[in-house]
C-alpha cells in the first residue's frame, strides 16, 4: 500500500477518533433523550469506520493481524447493522476500536516479539469474540424491558470486564511493538465507566417505582422467583413476563453467554461473508478505472464475452442486457443446431421462454438487486454464482418463469399452514397460563401480519394462476423438472440450517448463515422460509398439545410445561423477524422507484410477480395496521419523554409515517397523471387533428377561429 495514502488515512483517523471519543464523554454526561443518544450513536459507529480503514489496510500489509481485523470488522458491522443500538455496548465497541487500532504499530514494527505478539493476537480475537457473544445475548435473548432492568447489574459487570480486558491487551501490544505514539493514543482513549454507571441506574417515574418495589420485596432474588411480583414490575415498565422471561432471569448470565456461542458463530460467519463481498466488489470499482476493459471483472466466461462484444461499461441498462443476453444464447442455439443437421442442443426447450420479452423484465428483477434499471458487473457476478451446476440459459429461464410458479406454490403451503395454526392456536388456549395465553395472543397478531404478505395472490392474481399457462407443454414440462430439483436442493439447504440454530431465527444477521447468500433478497426467499418455519411450528403447537391433553400429567404439568410454552416467544421473535425484513426491503424498493420518478403503485404490481402488492395495499390504507405495529416504534423512539403508562395504542394519524403519507400521494399522483392522459386523449378525439396548408398539425376549432 502506498505510504502516501495510509500516512493520509491515518491523519484522518486519529482526528475521527478524537471527535468520536469526544461524543463518548458527551453520552455519559448528557440528560437523557433517545433522539439525541441515537444520533450520538450513528456518529460514533461512524467514526469507528475509519479505524476500520486503516486496520484493513495493516492486515493487508501484515498477515498476523488479519484474524483480529475480521473479527473486529464483523462485531463493528453487527453493531452498526443493528436497529436499536445500546450505548453502552456502542461505548465498549469505542474501547474495542482503540485497541485494535494499536495494531498500526505494525506498519513499523519488525519481527521482534513475534511470538509473545502472535499469542497476545490470539488472546485479543478470543475477548472480542466473547464480547460479540454477550452484544448478541443481549440483544435478542434478553431483549425484554424487564430482563434488562432487572440483570442490569449483571451486564455492567460484564461490559466492565470486556473494557478492562480491551485495555489490557492495548497496553500490552503498545508495549511490544513499542510504540512511539504515546500522546495521540492517550487522546483517544476513553475511560467509559461513567457511561456504564448509568447502566441499572433508574432513568424515569417507572423506572424508579420499579426499583422501590424490588427493594420492598426483598430484592432481586425475591422478585424472581416471585411470578405475582414480577409481573407488577413488568406492568410499570410496560413489559411482558412470560415464561421465556422467567427463564432467562434465572438462568446464569455465564450459562447464557455459553449456550449463545454457536448462534453468534453463525451470524460471524455470515457477515463475513458479506464483508468479503464488499470488498470484492469496491476493488472491482477502483481497478475499473484502470485501461482494463469492464468485461474482465466479468466472473462468467460466456456473460464476459457477451459483455465485451456489446461492449458494456461497469454497468448496462437491464434490459438492454437481457435482451442482449437472450439473443446471444438463440444465436448460440440456432449455429449449433445448423452445424449438427438440425439437431439442437438438450437446453434448447429454454428459447421458446428466454425469446419472449414478456419475460425479460423478470430476468432483470432477479439480477438488479437495488432495482435501479441497471445491471453491474457485481449484480451479475452475485448472481450468476449463486446458479450452481446448472446451466445459464436454465437458470435464466428458471427466473423468467420458474422462480414465481415455485413462489405460487409456496404461498398455496403457507396459507394453508397459517390456517392450521390458527386453529391450534385456538385450541391450545384453553390450556395455557395466563402469562403464555398473552405471549400466544402476540403470536397470532404476527400470523394475521403473515396474511397481508400471502394475500399478493388475491390482490394481483385473483385467487388462482399457473405461471406455466404461457408456455407449451413441452416446455413446461421440462421447466418444472428445473423447479423441482432447485427447489429440492434448496429446501434442504435452509431446512439444515434452520435445524442447527432450532428454528430460532431472530436476528437478521442469521439470514446469510441460513440460505449461504450475502446481500440475500427476502422477497426471493421469504415464501420457502415461512413454508418451512411455519410447518415446524405448526408441528411444535401440535406437540405442545398432545403434552397438555395426556391424562396421566397432572394440571401443573400440562400448563407449566416450560420446554414448549417458552416457545411461543421465540417462534413469534422468529416471524416478526421476517415481517420486519420484508417491510424495510419494500421501503427500500420505494425509496428506488421514487427516485426514479416511477409510478409506484404499477411498481408494486409487478415487482417479483406482484409479491409485494397485498402488503403495499394495507401499507397505504388510512390506520394501517401495518403502521400501528410497525412503524409506531420507530416513531416512539424519536419522542423526547417516555410514554405514559396508559399502555393506549396511539391512533393511526398519530402512528402513520411520513414515509406513508409520501406514498400515498405519490400514487393519487400517478392516478391523476393517468386521468389527465386519457382527458388528454380524448380531447384530441373530439377536437380533431388535420394538417393545415403550411404542414402544421393543428386543431380544427383552432383554424376556424383564424
């Protein structure tokens, strides 16, 4: 790497750190205010980023760093991907930057010490990794209001030791790669004590009610073990308590963080998948300026030639590309068949799909991934090495018409799941605890969440459609054979994997690890998830109350049995999960196609078969449910107070975003425009075009008033 260039990022770094480890301080001392201590925390993990710079560029240089950087990479892109980050851990995150950042030491440090430094390496990436493993608990186990406030203690201590261990493996790298920077390092550190102090210190009103009834009862202990008790701690502190909840409270924090290890592993593994990626993909953009063609970072050989015949820069209009790409394989076809006596090759079924442009925009969908009408050569890299063994021509025609008849067919499976569920769910009332009865209440809200994404059918399909009902027998017959073996193999990939996290799929970090694709879609994968993650439930409900009608168990039994009432909670973190992704993704599609000054409501119509068209429709409807349970969170956030206790729903205006509303007028937009386009019509109609003697088109009305 050219010193120019790291001595560059170096200088901005240290003057970066400096004003993040100032926003540190300020976070400690400032009155509380959500709105301000997120902002604080997007600047800070911001900051962080150009530690991150200059550490890539040292493993670059020196391979003895390279295992600590890809773990601190991952944690930093875990913690900034998150969507309610906690200050504290975003403090420690601070503390964990100024100790790899002493890694820069590196860059002229010879191998004295490589030992003693080799073994400190190695220590330093087993603390982070620890810490990595607690932010995850705490982020989704113990996500609950009541299991924070109440372990609070408990997650002090921790976050404390993790800092002092951060601070100790800094101290000891500065002192084997002798550093001579004592002053800027000192100007960075930041002593977070105080920021954790505020951790388990009452906030507001509830809080500090809260805290009076524990000390009244007799302690934390008391309390736990207390169900009475803590559910009037969980009513001032607007929470649940659920079996879940009580279970988590009295298992040991150790015992937590251990069985959480494999789980963060996976979400590790899966982000550094998509770092790879990343990387991968701005390489590509900074050697693209060089005198190398675009169609070399082509991975593809026959997608390169094509590339740089048509001669393509970094990135082609879709269709232009497609239609670029389906002609070359019926040329292709078309030459082999002439050379061989007519005979034409085993993949030709697949022309009479990829030759009809109805098709193609379907094609591009699946290659443009940010849905900006153009295709880059990392869009149609990612995409072309996710098809396996199977052949280009199959798999395009598989996306032109395959992927949607597969998706109908998925959405057909968890319709009929979600009916099921529901009855079981009905049925399984009866033998519930009231705490649990409150959890299966919230889980089927999800489910009727799960209703507005299926209903894509109805709103665009009518209730019934076959995607094959374009295409000839023959060639339906043999794209069904594609479908059936993609789709095989896939179901048991996610399925596998599903298996080996339980069906515990509450963090959207795990999407990578479950279907082994970074920067995966939801909407090309949500219809196989639910299929198989709703059949696991609906068999779990089934088990839950097969357990609770078995006479030889006594009452205590059938309605406290904890192995299956502490699932509801997580098969309903499981869904939401999903719902949460699937809305954001279509916020983000909006976000595309308004930038694009394109008619939205046709947009959703059609995207990915219409997938999105029964959520989008419900989305936009005056008191969306959607945006009650949804959006109103991320609106409550911004609020400067905490909300009363009345635990009243706000109203729909109250709740409906701004995002919303932009929506919605964007489409009476659209409508209006098309309205003013058939008056427009008309009116030439009725007017009448004839041309006059000097060549001008001119209405008839017009020349007889001349």
């Amino acid at each position: 790497m050219n010193n120019d260039t790291m001595d560059t990022k170096l200088t901005r770094a240290n003057a970066t750190l400096q004003k993040t480890k100032e926003l540190v301080e300020q976070e400690a001392t400032s009155s509380i205010s959500k709105k301000q201590t997120k902002e604080r925390i997007r600047k800070i993990l911001s900051g962080i980023q150009q530690a991150v710079s200059v550490v890539e560029g040292v493993a670059a240089i020196d391979p003895r760093a390279q295992a600590v950087v890809s773990v601190f990479k991952g944690l930093i892109k875990l913690e900034a991907d998150r969507r309610d980050n906690n200050e504290q851990i975003v403090g420690v995150c601070y503390s964990m930057t100024t100790m790899v950042y002493s890694l820069r030491g590196l860059l002229s440090q010879k191998d004295e010490n490589s030992e003693e430094l080799e073994q400190e390496l190695l220590a330093m990436t087993a603390s982070m990794e620890d810490f990595g493993i607690f932010a995850d608990l705490y982020y989704n186990k113990c996500k609950s209001k009541i299991i924070r406030f109440l372990r609070s203690g408990e997650f002090k201590d921790k976050l404390t030791e993790y800092t002092t261990k951060f601070s100790g493996h800094q101290e000891k790298i500065e002192f084997l790669l002798v550093i001579q920077m004592a002053g800027d390092y000192a100007q960075m550190k930041v002593d977070i004590r105080a920021l954790l102090d505020r951790m388990g210190t009452p906030m507001n009103d509830e809080e500090r009610k809260a805290q009076e009834l524990i000390n009244n009862e007799g302690g934390l202990q008391e309390v736990i073990e207390n169900q009475e008790v803590l559910k009037a701690v969980g009513k001032l502190l607007e929470d649940q308590v659920t079996s879940a909840t009580i279970q988590v409270l009295k298992e040991n924090l150790d015992a937590l963080i251990d069985e959480n290890r494999t789980q963060f592993e996976f979400k590790l593994d899966g982000v550094k998948m998509e770092l790879k990626e990343a990387i991968n993909r701005s390489t590509q953009t900074i050697i693209g300026r060089l005198d190398a063609g675009p169609h070399d970072f082509v991975d593809d050989p026959e997608i390169k030639e094509i590339w740089r015949v048509d001669g393509w820069k970094l990135s082609v209009k879709c269709r232009t590309f497609v239609d670029g790409v389906c002609n070359h394989f019926n040329q292709r076809f078309r030459e082999a068949a002439s050379k061989s006596g007519g005979i034409l090759p085993p993949e030709a079924w697949t022309l009479k799909i990829l030759t009809n442009v109805i098709n193609h925009p379907a094609i591009g969908e699946a290659i443009d991934e940010d849905s900006s009408g153009f295709v880059s050569v990392h869009e149609i890299n990612h995409f072309m090495s996710q098809k396996g063994d199977t052949s280009t021509p199959v798999w395009l025609a598989y996306w032109a018409i395959g992927w949607q008849y597969l998706n109908f067919k998925y959405t057909e499976s968890v319709n009929d799941f979600l009916d099921q569920i529901e009855e079981k769910c009905e049925a399984a009332k009866a033998n519930l605890t009231d705490t649990d009865l409150e959890t299966c209440v919230e889980y089927l809200k999800t489910i009727k969440l799960l209703r507005y994404i299926v209903n894509w059918v109805d709103v665009v399909l009518g209730g019934g459609y076959s995607a094959m009902e374009d295409v000839d027998e023959q060639t339906g017959s043999e794209l069904e054979l594609v479908v059936a073996e993609l789709s095989q193999k896939n179901e048991q990939l996610v399925r596998e994997n599903l298996k080996r996290i339980n069906f515990e799929l509450q963090d959207p970090a795990l999407l990578v690890f479950v279907t082994q694709q970074s920067g995966v879609r939801i909407e090309q994968v949500i219809m196989l998830m639910l299929h198989l993650i709703l059949s696991e439930h609906s068999d779990a409900i089934s088990n839950g109350q097969t357990m609770a009608n078995d006479g030889t168990q006594s009452q205590a039994q059938r309605t406290g049995d904890r192995k299956f009432t502490s699932q509801w909670q997580s098969m309903d973190a499981t869904l939401s999960m999903l719902v949460f992704v699937f809305h954001a993704r279509m916020r983000s599609l909006i976000r595309s196609w308004r930038s694009q000054k394109l008619d939205l409501a046709l947009q959703v119509q059609c995207y990915a078969g219409g997938l999105y068209a029964g959520w989008y429709q419900e989305y936009t409807k005056p008191g969306s449910v959607i945006v009650k349970l949804l959006e109103a969170e991320d609106n409550d956030d911004e609020n400067e107070e905490p909300q009363s206790s009345s635990g009243d729903i706000p109203n729909a205006s109250a709740t409906e975003s701004m995002d919303t509303k932009m929506d919605n007028l964007s489409t009476r937009v659209s409508q209006l425009d098309a309205r003013l386009d058939t008056l427009e019509a008309l009116l030439r109609r009725l007017l009448g075009v004839h041309v006059n003697t000097n060549g001008n088109d001119e209405p008839a009305a017009v020349q007889d008033l001349n």
